[in-house]
C-alpha cells in the first residue's frame, strides 16, 4: 500500500551547514560548527539502536530519524541525552567535602513580571520569569556552579543562567524535560546564532509565502485591494425552541457597539436563549487527509479587519470575501501538515464532540496552507532552529483556539485546549512577518553559559553522577492543574516527536494516575534530585495550586526523598500566612520552598546516634544553621515560622521517620531542651553566633510581625491560644468572646472541643494561691503602674492576677503533656477498634498521637488500619499522617 504523502516524516530535508571556524566542544575540536554536529549524531545514532537506550524513563514517541533531525548534540537531544556525565565531567566540579559552603535559605519575598521580551519570546504554557529566577541564582551561585532543572520547560531556568553568567558565577546549566516541544524551545533560547542569517532567512520565506498566499488575503475596496489582518470566526447553533439556524455573532454581539449581550433572543421565534441551552449545528464535509467523511460544527466569518494603504478598516464579509476564501479551500494543499489523532486525554479530546479530532481540524485551510508552506521553507533553511522557533511560537495563535473579544486579542484560555464559539483567524503572512520581532530578543546574543539539555523523565535521571550538581531550581507540574502533554500535543504533531506520558507527573483520570500515583511519581523525580545535588547545598521548588493535598504530598515527597524544607516564601511579594506554610487552608498564591540535602557529616553522625537524644540536638543545631536568621519588610521583621518550636519538633520527627529510627524525645522534652540549649527571641531559637546578628538587625525595626492564624482544627486553636496569651495572659471569660469569632472555620470532620478542655490540657491557670507565675507577673507589672515592685505573693497582685491563664515554663510542661496524651491514645484506641469504615468527626491530634506511639512500637499495621479510616482527602491534606502513612507502608511492604 502506498505512503500517505501526509504521514511522511516532516524532516525529510535536512538544513544546511552554515561555514564556520573551528569550534571547541566537550574539550575536542572541530573544523566546523556543522562537524561538531555530524559527529554527535553519529554518536547518537548508534546508542539509538541499543534498545536498552529506548527503555530511559519518559524516553519520546517519534522515529530515530526525526529525534536525529531535531536534535543538536551534544548541546541538545529530543531524546535522553547520552552526554550529560560528558558535560557534568567536563564543566562541573567533583564534590569536595572539605571545602566549606554555607547559604542561609533565600528569605525574600520575589517579584518579577511577565512582560519582558525574552520572557514573551515564546508562548510556552507556564513560566516564571527569568529575573525572578536570577536572583535565586545569585545568592546560591559560588565559582564554578552546575545549576540543574529538571522540569525546565522552555527554559527559563538557562536563560537566568545566561543573563547572569559573570567572572563571579560561573554557571553552567543542564536542562531536562519530559515534553520534547518544551527542550527545542529551551535549546533556540539557550544556543548562539548569526542574527544576519536568521534575518536574511526570515525575509527570504517572507518572500516565498507572500508570493504564494497573499491572493487569499485580498479584500476589493473599491479601485484597489486590502490585506485581510484577520476574519473573526462565529459557530452556528439551533433555537432550543424553532431550530432555527443561529450565527452565535449575530444574536451575542451588539452591531453598535460590539460588546457581548447579557441576553440573547432567537432572530426566528423571539424565544429567550441562553448559550448553554443551544445545540451546536453540524454540516459534512470530506476530509482529504482522512479520506472520508467527517462531521464539524458549522462556522462562518462574520467579520474582516483589514487594511487598505495606511488604514484599517473593518467590515461584515461580502461575496467577494466569501470568494477569496473558497479559492483558498479548493486549493490542494501544497506541502505535507500533520494530521494525527488527538490522544486519550483530559484535555486532548474535550473538542471530540464538535467534530475536531484531529491535529489539522484546530486550523482552517487557509491558515494550513499557509503553514505548509512555511514548514517546506524552513526545512530547507540553513538558519532551521532559529526559523522553527519562531514558527512554532506562531501554532497556537494561528489555530481556533484564539478567542475574540471586542477591542482585544484575549489570546488562548490558559492550559486548556477550549475552542471558543467567537475566534480569530490571522493573516500568515502578517503572523509571520511579527514572528522575528518576537524571537529578536534570543537570536543574536551570544550564549557564553555551556548547557546540555535533554528530552526525558526527571524520574529517570540516572545519567547525572551523584554528589555531582551545585543546585537545583525546578517548577515542577502540580497536580492536575496543567496536563501538558494533552497540551504540547498539536505543537509536538508538527515536530514529529511527542511526550511519553508514562511517567508524567499528574493528577489525571485518562492517564489513571491520582494523588497517590502523583505523589509517588514526585518522590521519585525528588530521589533523584538529592542524589545529584551535593550535600549541604539548596533546591528552590515554586508551588502553585490551591488543593491542601497536593501541598502535603510534595511536603512529604521532598521529606521523603531526603530533603529538608527551610524556608517558604512568595513570589509576589504578599504576606504569607501560617495557612499557607501550614497547609491548613489552600495555598491562594505561588511559593518558594527552599530545601536542602543535609551533608554528609550529619548524615554519618546520625548513624551512630540515631535513636539517641544527641543526634536530636545534632539535627537542630544543623537545621537551625540553614535557617533564615533575620527577615524584614516595611519596617517589621518577620517572624521565621522554621524557628518556631513547634516546627523544630516536626521537622526533626520527620528526619527521624524518613530514616526509620524511633523518635527519643517528647515535645515536652523537646521544648525543654531547646530553652537550655539555644537563645530564644520573639518565641524563635537561634544559634549562638546567630543571635547577635538576630539583636543587631532587630533594633532596626519598630515591631515583630506575627505570623496570622486561622483557627480550622485541634492544632491550630492551641497555637492561636498561645499566642493570645504568651504576652497577656487571660481569664477564661476574656479569652471566650474571642474564641467564638474564631472558630467559624472549623473543619466539620475535627471534633469540637470546648475553650475550658483546650485550656485545661495545654496552659496552666493561677488559681490565687502562692506566688504569682513570673509569666503573669511580668504582664501585670509592665502593664499596671500600681502594681510594680510588689513582691509575687502581694494580695493586690494575687486578686489581679488570679484565674488567669498563662503559657507552662517548658520545664514544668511534662506533667500537662502526659495528662494531654492519655486522653487523645484514649480516643485514638476508640478509632483503633470502631467498626465504622470511615470516621466522620474525629480528633485529628488523637490520631496524630496514636500513629506517633505506634511508630515508636513499630505497630505499624495499627497504622496503615486507622489510616485506611480516615476520610481519604483528610488524609492526603495532612503532611504528618501521610508521613505516618507512607512510611508504615513502606516499612510493612503494603500498597496503597
């Protein structure tokens, strides 16, 4: 049977060597630019016939000809890039555990716009800005740095590399990504090129597409003809209640005005429609790529902006309109375009229903002749990345996914791939023309950063030695807000390479991937992460997503694979809250979470402690090390939530757990031990040496801004209590009032727990007798003239003092503690031999509790059978259950 000349290999020709000098490249020489090339595809060719080759985790879906093709080795392969360990070698420094390195977590709230040309130079779905990213750079950067991203999108982690490579950093940059639209994006922005001959080559297919396509842009306007700038597309739909054909443009826009009408009225009946009450109405057309006959909902244009000398004008299609276009339909298609079915997925079939299907359905003839022909040119061009580039930042705008809006292009609906019922179509030649404008800010500079780039899973980073990479920054996908490869697919259909999904980290139903297989997908990408990263030394991970769970999973994710979470911060510059470092509320904004690989020392230390209190306080004085010591802004320092003790306590709990040692000290103990051990101020601990600075830079504010509180659980009251009365302390009936407002979002499964229960298990009440606590004493006496220098036991300051509530000094908390866990293993052991399946209200601190005694006993079945009880999204939302969970599945060799 013969080739569909459409499904032939869009890479056929093969672009032209530019003459060049003699060109260095992994320590070899080369006559050329062009024998550097021809040498590593050789290279690489033979390691494509090694079939173990193609088994690398999220190896692409594509021909051995077209990965060659796309492909610039050693600098940048479409498939995982054999010469990374040649990079890291040649460029990276081997890990020497004698030389000293010492960075405090970047504690900064950062911002940086979206409107900066190299940032616009292409349209790739999710970015953060390049100068967002120098920053972090700058402050983790010493000497010769090898900086990895293994979720590098389009590349903004190398541009901020290259925009900021000095004598003082020296950066050198490897760039991985599953999607292989995502690493040839990256590899245009990240390689030199000759501006002369991408212009030269930019005007010669300028030429050659004119030449070929303007005739279907004509508009006649009296002696002289226009160019069409665009035509606004509108679908057709049937009256709910005629069935009256209705163009969607003549009954939602208003003809005066052009603005979207609140409401619409069937033109036939008079009937009042909604668009959700409409039926899309559907014509048949023979699809010559197909060869059969498919069903699309019908479309007209209804509108033509256009140009005429040197103005616009605008105007409703006429015949002559009407015939320009049906030429440009009768015309045969004049190069191959892509016509591949849209794949299984969330968003890659959302447009099955009206009839689009596949890849060159999203396009209309003109726009694909138009397209067509530029491919052909650029195949042939000697400047082909650089002219691939810019035609692969046109695909989108030149498809039915741009959405009209009066006065405004609104572009494409972010992350989907909705094709809205009002939409542009662009003149291609005008497209192509603007496309060098874009693309000017990356062609032409000269790249001095060395850079490896590869197409692959960062599940699968075997290629990179360990010990081997000086940091790491990473925007990693979150949950299921974003499924790329659903949305890389039409751009990746033109490259003839796509993204293997297998071990795409997402929350998906088509792929059958939840949270669960989200989380154990991010583990292993962060596994390798640690292994890479040197010790001691920092990764930087951005969140967005507003779902509890997905914090907690890539909480546990990075805890799991052997990291340690020292700071969280914003990348807008707003206030965080304790909701949001917590995860006891959704995350409403992105974040910095800068964590750390702890070094070897600790590491060999803890083995020999492990179990011991020693290895506890040889952990904090580490963790504490890493800390931010002083954090300030607008005149207010900012409380460090990871100096707090509550945070101390969890994340030396989680060192422990992660590496199956029991846990040797109470929170009690634990709280005790850090007032005897470290200096304390505005309820944060500091190192010794730290402390001075923390002084020092304190008085150069006028207050400590505290963190805010939402009351939501158990955990959260006893917090906010403490704060309400570590500085004032309060009478029950003073403390109610403001308890009641604070409770309103309590989570309906926590348990309620009366202020007199909540007060009773966890502060301490003077009950007039004896000497008044020095923690109300001190209160009292600053706060009431008439009451200072009396001694403790003065009757007047007994009576103002009594039945005030005040925070335990932590060496008199033991007994409360106990008290407190007695009644919460109580409760846990009612959950433990309940015969429900799920507990509807519970208390969460119990259950905490019980996995923690069950940890230390390695009860670990007691474990995973309460946990199997917890409603499953409280579960997943909690970082300290999941931890408690994971591990105790783990350990016992369970699934989930």
């Amino acid at each position: 049977m013969a080739k569909n000349p459409y499904e032939q290999s869009i890479f056929d020709i093969q672009p032209a060597a530019k003459p060049q000098g003699p060109v260095e490249c992994l320590g070899m020489t080369f006559d050329n630019d062009q024998k550097r090339r021809d040498y590593f595809l050789d290279k690489l060719r033979e390691k494509l016939k090694n079939p173990e080759f193609r088994k690398i985790e999220g190896f692409p879906i594509g021909s051995d000809e077209d990965i060659l093709a796309l492909s610039d080795p050693p600098y940048y392969t479409a498939c995982p890039n054999p010469f990374i360990a040649d990079f890291i070698r040649h460029y990276g420094t081997p890990y020497d555990p004698s030389k000293p390195y010492s960075r405090e977590p970047f504690a900064a709230d950062t911002s940086a716009g979206k409107f900066d040309p190299v940032y616009r130079s292409h349209s790739y779905h999710t970015k953060v800005p390049y100068i967002a990213i120098q920053e972090y750079l700058k402050h983790y950067a010493e000497g010769a740095t090898c900086v990895l991203d293994g979720f590098s999108g389009s590349g903004m982690t190398g541009i901020a590399a290259r925009k900021l490579h000095t004598s003082k950093h020296s950066l050198n940059v490897v760039l991985t990504d599953l999607s292989p639209e995502a690493t040839f994006i990256s590899s245009r922005m990240m390689s030199p090129t000759d501006s002369a001959v991408a212009q030269k080559e930019h005007q010669r297919i300028k030429n050659v597409l004119k030449e070929k396509t303007s005739r279907f842009y004509d508009v006649p306007d009296g002696r002289t003809n226009g160019q069409v700038n665009y035509t606004v597309w509108s679908d057709v739909f049937l009256c709910p209640e005629c069935s009256a054909e209705l163009v969607f443009w003549d009954i939602a826009v208003e003809p005066d005005t052009g603005e979207m009408r609140d409401t619409q009225t069937c033109s036939q009946c008079g009937a009042n429609i909604s668009k959700r009450s409409l039926t899309p109405s559907f014509e048949t057309y023979f699809d010559e790529f197909l060869r059969q006959s498919v069903r699309r909902v019908k479309e007209v244009p209804v509108l033509i902006n256009y140009t005429v000398g040197s103005g616009r004008k605008v105007r409703t299609p006429q015949a002559d309109d009407l015939e320009v276009l049906h030429r440009s339909a009768m015309m045969p298609m004049p190069f191959p375009v892509p016509t591949d079915r849209m794949p299984e997925g969330d968003e890659a079939r959302r447009n099955d229903p009206t009839g689009l299907t596949h890849v060159h359905h999203f396009y209309t003839r003109r726009m694909l002749i138009g397209l067509s022909l530029i491919w052909h040119e650029v195949r042939e061009s000697c400047a082909f990345y650089d002219m691939a580039f810019m035609l692969s930042r046109m695909l989108p705008r030149a498809s039915r996914l741009h959405k009209w809006k009066k006065g405004q292009t609104t572009g494409i609906t972010t992350g989907t791939l909705y094709v809205p019922s009002l939409r542009y179509e662009y003149n291609v030649n005008k497209m192509w023309e603007e496309s060098i404008s874009y693309a000017q800010p990356i062609i032409g500079e000269k790249s001095t950063v060395p850079f490896v780039i590869s197409t692959q899973s960062a599940t699968g980073l075997d290629c990179i030695p360990s010990d081997s990479i000086d940091y790491i920054f990473t925007d990693p996908p979150f949950g299921g807000n974003l499924n790329y490869s659903d949305l890389n697919f039409i751009w990746e259909s033109w490259l003839r390479v796509w993204t293997n999904n297998a071990t795409e980290a997402v929350v998906s139903r088509v792929q059958g991937k939840g949270l669960y297989e989200y989380s154990s997908l991010m583990s292993k990408c962060l596994t390798h992460y640690c292994r890479v990263l040197k010790p001691g030394r920092w990764l930087t991970m951005v969140f967005h997503n507003s779902q509890n769970a997905v914090w907690a999973a890539i909480q546990e994710a990075l805890f799991s694979s052997g990291f340690i979470i020292a700071d969280v911060r914003t990348l807008d510059k707003k206030q965080k809250s304790f909701k949001q470092i917590q995860g006891a509320g959704a995350v409403k904004q992105d974040l910095i979470i800068s964590a750390y690989k702890p070094n070897g020392g600790l590491e060999d230390r803890f083995r020999l402690e492990a179990g011991k209190e020693d290895g506890v306080w040889d952990f904090v004085r580490i963790h504490l090390k890493q800390l931010p010591i002083f954090v300030s802004k607008d005149g207010q320092a900012e409380v460090i939530a990871e100096r707090q003790n509550y945070l101390l306590f969890d994340r030396m709990v989680a060192f422990h757990v992660q590496r199956g040692v029991t846990v040797p000290l109470s929170a009690t103990e634990f709280y005790a031990g850090l007032v005897q051990r470290f200096s304390e101020r505005d309820g944060m601990y500091f190192l010794a040496d730290q402390v001075a600075e923390y002084d020092k830079k304190r008085m150069t504010v006028r207050e400590v801004l505290q963190l805010q509180l939402f009351v939501t659980d158990e955990s959260s009251a006893i917090q906010w209590l403490k704060q309400q009365i570590i500085k004032k302390p309060q009478t029950f009936q003073e403390l109610h009032p403001q308890f009641l407002k604070e409770i309103g979002g309590w989570q309906k499964y926590e348990k309620p727990l009366e202020l007199s229960e909540l007060l009773e298990q966890n502060f301490l009440r003077y009950d007039g007798k004896g000497e008044v606590p020095n923690q109300i004493h001190s209160y009292l006496s600053t706060n009431f003239k008439e009451l200072r220098n009396l001694p403790k036991d003065d009757e007047t300051l007994r009576t103002k003092a009594k039945d005030r509530w005040y925070v335990p000094d932590p060496n008199k908390a033991g007994d409360l503690e106990k008290l407190r866990e007695r009644s919460l293993l109580k409760e846990f052991d009612d959950y433990r031999t309940s015969s429900q399946k799920r507990l509807k209200v519970f208390r969460l601190e119990a259950v905490r509790a019980g996995f923690k005694k069950a940890w230390q006993e390695r009860d670990y079945a007691t474990i995973i059978t309460v946990a199997r009880k917890v409603p499953e999204n409280i579960l997943q939302e909690d970082p300290k259950l999941l931890m408690w969970y994971d591990q105790a599945l783990t350990r016992s060799g369970e699934d989930a």
